[in-house]
C-alpha cells in the first residue's frame, strides 16, 4: 500500500443531453486522463486524473466542465492496490461509503485480502464516498457471488454504490 505521490483524482461525468460520449471519451484522453470508463447508470463516464499538485488538477478539471458536462470529484488519498482491469470480464466499480466510527484504512485492507484478480483497483478517497474499488468477474453471476462476499467481510459499510463499467477505453 503506497500513499499516491501524484495528486490522483477520480471524476465522474453526466454529459449534456446530444452529447457524443465516443466524443467525450476522446477529448479526455487528449486532456490527459490516465483511465477513462463507460459506464451504465446516472453518469456516463468515469475518469482517472492525475497531475502534479491540485492546481495542475483543478485545471484539468474545469478543462472537462467545458465539454458541456456535470462533473464529481473525489480526491483519491491512498493507493491500496492499482492492478491492470482485464477488458473482457465484466468490471464495475463498487463505491462504499462507511460508519463514522470504523476508519477507512481498516476496510481498504480488508478488500486487499480479495484476490487481485476480484478486486484489482482499491483508492480510499475524500467526499461522500470513503472507498472506490474496481471488482472483476466472468459474469452477472460471478459479480453478485464477490459482492455477496464483500458485504459478509465489510459489517461497518453503511452503502455500496455498484456503477457497472460498459467500456475500458485504452
């Protein structure tokens, strides 16, 4: 476990009704985000910023607020795992939000006893949501049994957000 020695942000996108989001996907790759994800639910796309210092990060930012999107963002503090998602399986990422009283760093390490391949990405994180992890599975089934597992190891979680990925853009 490594604290991130880049100003790491996850940030989630609603795009504008209209608005392309192959498009989108793009033009955040040429803004420089590390990692972009297609997503189903109430926001269209997730996306990996890293930078030097917060202000280098809170350009980058309002640069994606000009692509006729509403944007979220959560400052990832700590990188417990970051491993490679393998495309083909179904991916999603499972955001928790914990009890006031269990500390945060508590739950990431119990997610880091789940395989790599089950949960390759773990970032504890600032707002609402106190830990975002990436979850692998073969299928729907698969997906339901690890979350399954999850909820049985983490008692102290108050909400799992599930945010299935659609598309790993490289």
């Amino acid at each position: 476990m490594k604290k991130i020695s880049m100003t790491k942000a996850l940030v989630d996108i609603s795009l504008e009704s209209g608005v392309s989001v192959g498009g989108i996907v793009k033009k955040l790759k040429k803004l420089g985000a590390s990692e972009v994800y297609q997503t189903a639910g109430s926001k269209d796309v997730y996306c990996i910023i890293e930078c030097n210092n917060m202000a280098e990060l809170n350009a980058q930012i309002d640069k994606i607020r000009k692509l006729r999107a509403d944007t979220d963002t959560a400052l990832l503090l700590r990188e417990v795992r970051d491993e490679k998602l393998v495309p083909s399986m179904k991916n999603a990422i499972l955001a928790i939000s914990i009890a006031n009283s269990t500390p945060t760093y508590k739950v990431a390490n119990a997610l880091a006893k789940f395989k790599k391949a089950e949960v390759p990405k773990i970032f504890e994180s600032t707002g609402q949501t106190d830990i975002y992890c990436w979850i692998n599975a073969d299928d729907k089934a698969e997906i339901d049994e690890l979350l399954s597992r999850i909820r049985k190891k983490l008692k102290s979680v108050e909400e799992y957000r599930i945010i299935p990925l659609l598309r790993i853009e490289k």
